[in-house]
C-alpha cells in the first residue's frame, strides 16, 4: 500500500483532478472541502472523504488523524482548499479581504501545523502549498488576493529552510489562470468579465486543471532528496 495523500479543496477544480490522478495510482486518500458530497460522487477507492472547513483546526486535525489510524502517518499534504474574491481595495467589502486571508492563509498553516512534526520525526515527508502566480507578481483587482498568495508564497520558503534539517519538502506551486469553480466567488461581475476578456484575448484558455494534477504529482514522486521548490505553472500563451 502507497502512503497517505491528504488534499484539501478536492470537491472542484484542481483538488478534484489531484484525487483522480492519485486514486488511479493506487494512493489512500483523505479528501477535505465543505461539499462533502461532490467528494464522494467520485468514488475512488481507499478515500476517505469528510466535510472540513479549513480554517477549523481542530476539525481539520480530527480528520487528519482518522484518517492516519486507518492508513498511516501522512506523506503529503496538498494544501490547495483557496477562494478567489477579486476587488478594488478602495471598494471591496473588507469582509472579503478577511474571508480570503483566513481561508488562503490560516487554512494553509494549518494543514502544515496538523503534520509538520511527525514529519519531522519520521525526516521524510512532503508538504505542497498551493500559492498562485498572483503570489509572485501583482495583478489588478487582485489586492487581497495578492496579499493572501504572497503570504503562501512567504510562509512556504520560510518553512522550507525550517523544515530543510529534516529532509522534509516544502513547496509552492504557482499556477496562472486555469478554468475551474474559483472565479464564480468574485462578487463583482465586471471583474469576471474583464478577467475572462483577458484571458480569451491572449489565448491562455487551453491549460487544464489536469495539467497542474500532473504537474503536482511529478513533483512529489521525485525522490524524496529532489525539492522542486517553486513552480510557475501557466497556459504557454498566458501573458504575464
Ligand atoms: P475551485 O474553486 O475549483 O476549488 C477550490 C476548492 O477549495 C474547492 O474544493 C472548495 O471546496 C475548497 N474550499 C474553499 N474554501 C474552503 C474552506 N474554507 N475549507 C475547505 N475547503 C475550501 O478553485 P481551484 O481549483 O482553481 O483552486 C485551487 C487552489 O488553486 C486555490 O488555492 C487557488 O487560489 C489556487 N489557484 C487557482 C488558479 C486558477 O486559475 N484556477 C490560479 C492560481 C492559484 P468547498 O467549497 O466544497 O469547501
């Protein structure tokens, strides 16, 4: 039996593709999001699947150690559960910016904090935080966004160094725009168009959820001595 996956988000989009793709290889998995049902539909063999918000730690650990007295203590854990509320910073509704920031932020630490010290008494172990493009470079409309990704990106490389004496991985992975659920969070819908004009006018709409699911399991079985730290990962005709 291969060691235990546990993703976050798997309910849509790129969480989805990584369940399928690591259930097809035959990997026990703990699948966490807050529509359990869309989890389930799937069907995939070895999963567990449980109704988590990300931001509850202590649910969040209930479910990680459930899981680890069923199939062993976690190998990797893909935190990708993330919104995408895009806005002004002079108009958005703050209540945003905070929502963002617990989910993209809090809810990434946490899922470190759940596994990180068994991993480091184990000196293996891998741990997958997905940032975002918006992580490493600005974008319009994108100020709480930014700040969220940025914080990922920030928090990973500072655990990375912490948890590099251990020979445990730490990566980020920074996708560009890829077609999922997360734009339908944006409230504002003159930001979606504008987005999806954008992306329609360079052509950067054949990148699949997919894709990133390939790219994040060719990271993770590189041998354990092999970091691919930071991934920028984009449709080829994305243009910034
Ligand atoms: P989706 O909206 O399709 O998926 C987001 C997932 O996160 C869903 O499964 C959702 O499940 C889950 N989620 C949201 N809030 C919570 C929460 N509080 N607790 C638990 N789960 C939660 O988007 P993507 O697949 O595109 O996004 C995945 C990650 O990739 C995000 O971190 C996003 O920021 C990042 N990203 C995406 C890009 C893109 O263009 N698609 C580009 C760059 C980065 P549920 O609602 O059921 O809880």
């Amino acid at each position: 039996m291969k060691k235990l996956v546990v993703i976050t988000g798997a309910s849509s989009g790129f969480g989805m593709a990584m369940a399928k793709k690591f259930a097809k290889e035959g990997y026990p998995l703990l699948l966490l999001a807050r529509r359990v049902e869309k989890m389930e539909e799937m069907n995939l063999p070895n999963t567990i699947c449980r109704k988590v918000d990300v931001t509850d730690l202590e649910g969040f650990e209930g479910a990680v150690r459930e899981a680890e007295e069923k199939y062993g203590k976690t190998d990797l854990i893909v935190n990708n559960a993330g919104i995408m509320l895009l806005g002004n910073i002079e108009t958005q509704d703050p209540r945003e910016w905070k929502k963002m920031l617990d989910v993209n932020v809090i809810g990434v630490m946490n899922g470190m904090k759940i596994v990180m010290s068994d991993m480091k008494e184990r000196k293996s172990g891998t741990i997958i935080n997905f940032s975002s493009i918006a992580g490493v470079q600005p974008f319009g409309n994108h100020g709480a966004y930014c700040a969220s990704k940025y914080g990922v990106t920030g928090l990973t490389a500072v655990a990375r160094g912490e948890m590099s004496p251990h020979n445990v991985r730490v990566l980020s992975i920074n996708p560009g725009a890829v077609n999922t659920e997360l734009l339908g969070h944006t409230t504002d819908e003159n930001i979606i168009k504008g987005y999806n004009e954008w992306k329609e006018s360079v052509g950067a709409i054949n990148i699949t959820a997919d894709d990133v699911a390939t790219t994040v399991k060719f990271a993770y079985e590189l041998p354990q001595a092999v970091s691919l730290r930071e991934i920028i990962i984009t449709d080829t005709m994305q243009d910034a």
